[in-house]
C-alpha cells in the first residue's frame, strides 16, 4: 500500500496529518496519524521531519497486518527514531574523522612560496 499526505490539522500541543492509502486495487482508504508537538522536541524531531515518520508508522504497521485507521506516533517510535539518527551522526563522523588532509607545503619566511627556474 501506498501512503499520500493530504493535510494536516495544526494544534498548540498536536499535530494531526491525514493521508490516502491507496491499495493495489486501487482503493483509497483515509488514515490520520497524531503526533504530540511536545514530546518530539525531547527527541529531537523537526517538525519537518513528522510527514515521513508518520508515513514510516503506516508502512510498518500495514506489513504486520490489518491497519487503523487513525494512529498516534508514541514516544516509543520518536526514540527509535532518535537512536537512528544519533547512529547516523556518529557513522558521519567517523567517516569525517577517516578523511587525510593533503600535507601542507612549507612557506618561504616571506609567507610565498620558493619559485625557482
């Protein structure tokens, strides 16, 4: 199945995005999934990132099995997410960390290069 975002309903506390399922057949099937603008910045979530969670949530629990129509992103989820990104940030650093400088050429005491012919 596939998920597309229609909209969203902004709220001070939640934010609640609505989205079509659409089946192999065709069929559009609507589904809202809740997330709690509070508890994401505790995992440090952006905003922008909720429309690909929530659509992640749906894929998931769709392969397990039948799936609701309205979910909520629980705080479980937003750590996993968490952990992945801090594991992304960290493997980003070590390949950061691999990278050789070209050594650098020793400066004339002019601060110019020697130029010789």
């Amino acid at each position: 199945m596939q998920f597309a975002l229609t909209g969203f309903t902004p709220d001070s506390k939640f934010r609640v995005f609505a989205f079509q399922g659409i089946g192999a057949d065709q069929k559009r099937t609507p589904y809202t999934v809740t997330a709690d603008l509070s508890r994401i910045r505790i995992y440090g979530i952006m905003v922008q990132d909720l429309p690909l969670l929530c659509v992640a949530l749906l894929e998931q629990r769709s392969a397990a099995g039948p799936l609701q129509t309205s979910l909520t992103l629980s705080e479980a989820d937003m750590q996993v997410y968490a952990d992945h990104r801090a594991a992304d940030r960290a493997e980003a650093d070590r390949r950061k960390s691999l990278r050789k400088t070209p050594p650098r050429r020793p400066a004339t005491e002019a601060g110019r290069m020697e130029i010789t012919q």
